[in-house]
C-alpha cells in the first residue's frame, strides 16, 4: 500500500498491480492529508504564476500604450516562456484538486454517502459524482 500510495501522491494514479484489499480508512485519511498538502503547494505556485502574468501582463499594457511594435513586445516580456509557465502551474493545480476530490469521494463513500449524497454536497450532477465514484473505487483498491 506505501507503494500504491507514493503513487497516489506524485500523480501516477494507484498501483497497477492488483490489491485485492481494499485500502484501510485511515490510509485514505493519510492520503487525503497529505493530498491537500500537495493542493495548497501547487496553490502556492500557480498565485505565484499568476503574480509573474500580470506583472507581465502590465508590461505589455505599458509598451502597447506607448505604441511600441508588437514584436519587440513579445520579445521584452518572454512571451515564448511565461505562457507555458503559467499553463503549467494551473495543470498542476487542477491534477492535484482532482486527486484530491478523488480521495475524499473514496472516504465519503467508505462511510456510507451514496452518489447522490456526493452530487448534493459538492454541488455536481450526479453522473458527474457517479464517475468520481468510480475513478475513487479504483484508487481505493
């Protein structure tokens, strides 16, 4: 179960070996602790990101008010690089929320809420809760 979990954590999904045991109560509460440290850490960087882009983003309306070329815009604020930055740190972000989401849907089950119980409280459809039952199953062994 370490395994499965180190797995869980650093984004690879469960273990791919077979786990005929479904994982205990208080490893999903493990999980789901050190999940949401994982979500506050990438939390953390895309506010960072998204500092760096408006910073860049008040370069840009700076040098297009000045009628500078686009061209040497683009240039001045490494337009090429921090894109990809901050689309990085959001994809990040969203990976990380919904292993999270994951996880607590698998505790919420364990104790009993049924799919319609997950669609009420996280204010999703219930076909949408019915997959995150089914992806929280299959992280859950």
């Amino acid at each position: 179960m370490v395994d499965q979990f180190q797995a869980v954590v650093r984004g690879g999904g469960p273990s791919t070996a077979v786990d005929p045991d479904p994982v205990d109560p208080a490893v999903l509460r493990s999980w789901a602790s050190s999940g949401v440290e994982e979500l506050i850490s990438t939390s953390r960087l895309l506010r960072q990101q998204l500092g760096v882009h408006e910073d860049v983003c008040r370069k840009v309306i700076a040098g297009l008010d000045q009628g500078a070329p686009m061209a040497y815009l683009l240039d001045d604020v490494e337009a090429a690089s921090w894109r990809g930055v901050v689309t990085e740190a959001v994809k990040g972000f969203e990976v990380a929320r919904h292993r999270v989401r994951l996880i607590l849907v698998a505790i919420a089950v364990d104790e009993g809420m049924s799919i319609t119980d997950v669609a009420k409280r996280w204010g999703v459809s219930r076909q949408l809760a019915s997959r995150w039952v089914q992806e929280s199953a299959d992280l859950a062994g």
